[in-house]
C-alpha cells in the first residue's frame, strides 16, 4: 500500500523514532516528509488552487510535493503531538496545504455540505497522536477531528491513535500501530 | 462591578477584507458601546514573526481576548494554531496570577455551523492550557457571505448574527459565558443549503472564469 508519512513532531524524539521505525518495517513508504526541515508556507485561504490555478497551489514551495504525494497514495499516516486537542502547526500546514486535491464545487456526505472529489482515488487516513499523559478530553477532540478530516479529505477508512509518550511502552505502541494497520486495511 | 475593562480582537484572517475581522470588529463595536476600550490585532505569520513582543504586550492589557478565525480543514489555520502555540510556550514561562477571559468566533465556507465545533474545542482546551476562563465560542457557517463587512453593515439575512453578537457582548462584558441563545441564534442557517450550494459553486466558477480557467476548475495535476 503506497504510503506517505507526515511527520508533524516539532523536533525528534525516541518515540516518534520508534514510531517512523515500525511504520518503515510495516508499508510501503513511499514519502515520509520531516515537515519541520521542510519549507512549507501557510496556506493563504486565496483559493488560488481552485480559481486561478486548479489543482495546485500557487505557493511553489514544499507544499506542492506534500499534495501531489498524499493525491497519489493510498494511505497517508499524520504524526502529530496533540496540540490542544487538534494538529501540530507543522502538520497543520501540510494538511492546509492538501486543499488543492478537492474540487471548490459543493456536495453532501450524510446530509451535509462538503467539497467534491478532484480524483478518482483518495488514500486512507491513518493519524497518530503523542501526548504526555492521558489527556481524556484532548485525546477525544484529536480523534474528532481526524474523522472531520477524514471525510472531508475522502478517506475511505481512517483510524486514530494516541500514545501517552511517559506511559506507554515501546511494544504497546507496536501492537497499536498494528492494530491501527488493521483498522485501515494493512495487513501484518 | 465587572472586572473586564479592555478587549483584545484577534484577528486570525491573512486575507485583507475578512469575514473574521468584519465579526469581530461587530462585535468590538458593540463591547465599546457598553463601555470596554479595545484594541485589534492580527494573529498571523507577520505578527507572530515582527511583531511578537506588540502581541504579548496587547495580550497583557487585555481582561477579555477574543479571537475571530476562518474555519481550515475542520480546525483552525495553521498559523493561529502556531500562534497559540507560541502563546502557550510564552505562558508556561510567564509568572502571573491574573486571569483573562477567552471566548471565540469561527466562521466557515460550509453552511452547516455544526462543522465548526472541533475547531471551537480546541480553542477550550487552548484556554484551559493557559488558565485562562473559557466564556465560549460562536459558530458561524456561510461566512463568506460577510463578504469583509460587519454583520451590522451586511444587515439583511445577517440579522440573526447582529442579535447573537448582542446576546454575546451583554455578557461578555460581564464576564459572563455567551448564552446558549446566542449560539443558536448564529448557527441558523441565513439561507438554505442547497442554495448556498448552488450560489457558492456558481461564484467558485465565476471566479475561475474571470481568471481565465472556468474550463481547467475540474484539472487533476497530479494524476
């Protein structure tokens, strides 16, 4: 299943390593991107990627190579610390930035509103979220929002984790990840 | 007596007329016609990177901070969620016992305010992280309609939101949480959503026209 990893940690650290290091030995990698040695501007809200220049962004920057990679996978994996319940602003940049793989015209998913689909084919969402400690509330708005995504980016399938970074141990977070694999169509 | 005297707008908008700046300067009108001063900044990538130090200081001013924001893939834009971050990392440094108050407004390109709310979450669990007192958020959908005006300049099919920014500013200015009528009041749909469907895809078109690419809109780069 070709992957694209978003790697939204604000610096390394050996979980996320670890994480990165199990997610390598599981897929297919096809693009892991460091997003915070990247260079990806924010995203403007111009809608230049819909009315000026179709399907990409008008920023030439890193960002472009994040879309057309996520556009082209079929499962795409969020490494994110949980930042208030939501997205690092490193990763949120990125995801911003995925705009351009939607259409600018309307249509409803269960009754409310949301954009159309520019390509045949969009990847599943796989999101890891690294917190401290068990934060119940900020762990319930995170996965919330990955499912908000998750259909308004036409992921078929999405599965969300959370790793209290000072609790859980290297082999709980393989057995999740494995298991959140599972829940995304990867099989062991 | 309330102990809210001055407000800091934070406008979480690049865009130059914003359907972000237009709420909450509506909003700033009517907190300073019932006695707050106040004063509005951007809370975007220049300011977080020329003008850090003017921020902190307007945010220490401040009793009641308000931020108004465009709705980003279901969540804030990523450069107020940097500015939030650089917020928070300034706060855990800070040595100070005096409380502000925090409430919000989010406007979104959907005409459903209900996808508005994760982004409104995070904005209470931002609250929480800095102590500060969550006094809650109002979800606005179809937004862009503002079109950069306030809502008492749009006036019209906006007047459930000129009402929700009354209900708001009574009680903010005391301290008090938006009511829940308040919230009701701005996330009634101004037009229906089929329509705002049909008139926001017509206007996308337009503008993809005028740019000289109304037959490209359905372009796919990257297959």
């Amino acid at each position: 299943m070709r992957t694209v990893i978003l790697d939204g940690t604000n610096n390394a650290s050996p979980m996320s390593a670890s994480i990165l290091q199990v997610l390598r030995q599981r897929l297919a990698v096809s693009d892991e991107f460091t997003l915070r040695e990247m260079t990806i501007a924010h995203c403007l809200g111009c809608f230049g990627c819909w009315v000026k220049n179709p399907g990409e962004c008008v920023i030439d920057d890193a960002g472009r190579s994040v879309a057309r990679a996520v556009a082209r996978s079929e499962l795409v994996v969020f490494l994110t610390p949980v930042t208030f319940g939501g997205y690092s602003s490193q990763l949120k940049k990125a995801v911003d930035r995925l705009i351009p793989n939607i259409l600018p015209y309307f249509t409803t998913i269960d009754g409310e509103t949301h954009h159309l689909k520019r390509y045949s084919n969009y990847a599943n969402l796989l999101a890891i979220g690294l917190q401290e400690s068990p934060d119940s509330r900020s762990d319930q708005v995170f996965r919330r929002l990955v499912q908000r995504n998750a259909i308004n980016l036409h992921c078929a399938r999405n599965a969300t984790g959370v790793i209290d970074t000072n609790v859980d141990s290297t082999d709980k977070v393989q057995l999740l990840i494995d298991e959140l694999l599972g829940q995304v169509g990867v099989q062991a | 007596m309330s102990k809210i005297k001055h407000a800091l707008l934070l406008v979480g908008s690049v865009r130059a007329r914003s359907s972000s700046a237009g709420l909450v300067k509506g909003l700033g009108d009517l907190l300073m016609s019932q006695g707050l001063t106040a004063e509005t900044m951007l809370l975007i990538p220049d300011t977080l990177n020329r003008n850090w130090d003017g921020l902190l200081a307007a945010w220490e001013r401040a009793d009641l901070i308000v931020l108004s924001f465009p709705l980003y893939v279901d969540s804030l834009p990523s450069y107020v969620i940097r500015g939030l971050e650089m917020l928070a990392g300034w706060y855990q440094g800070c040595d100070t016992n005096t409380t502000k108050e925090f409430a919000v407004i989010c406007n979104s390109g959907f005409p459903e305010a209900s996808q508005n709310q994760t982004a409104l979450s995070i904005c209470e669990l931002f609250a929480g992280q800095m102590g500060l007192r969550w006094l809650g958020g109002l979800p606005l959908g179809g937004g862009g309609a503002l079109g950069g005006n306030t809502p008492q300049e749009a006036g019209g099919m906006m007047r459930n939101v000129v009402d929700a920014l009354k209900l708001a500013a009574s009680a903010l200015v005391s301290g008090e949480c938006i009511p829940d009528q308040a919230v009701e009041l701005i996330s009634k749909p101004f037009i229906p959503a089929f329509l705002y469907r049909i008139v926001g895809g017509r206007s996308f078109k337009q503008q993809a026209e005028k740019n000289g690419v109304g037959h490209q809109v359905k372009a796919r780069p990257y297959q």
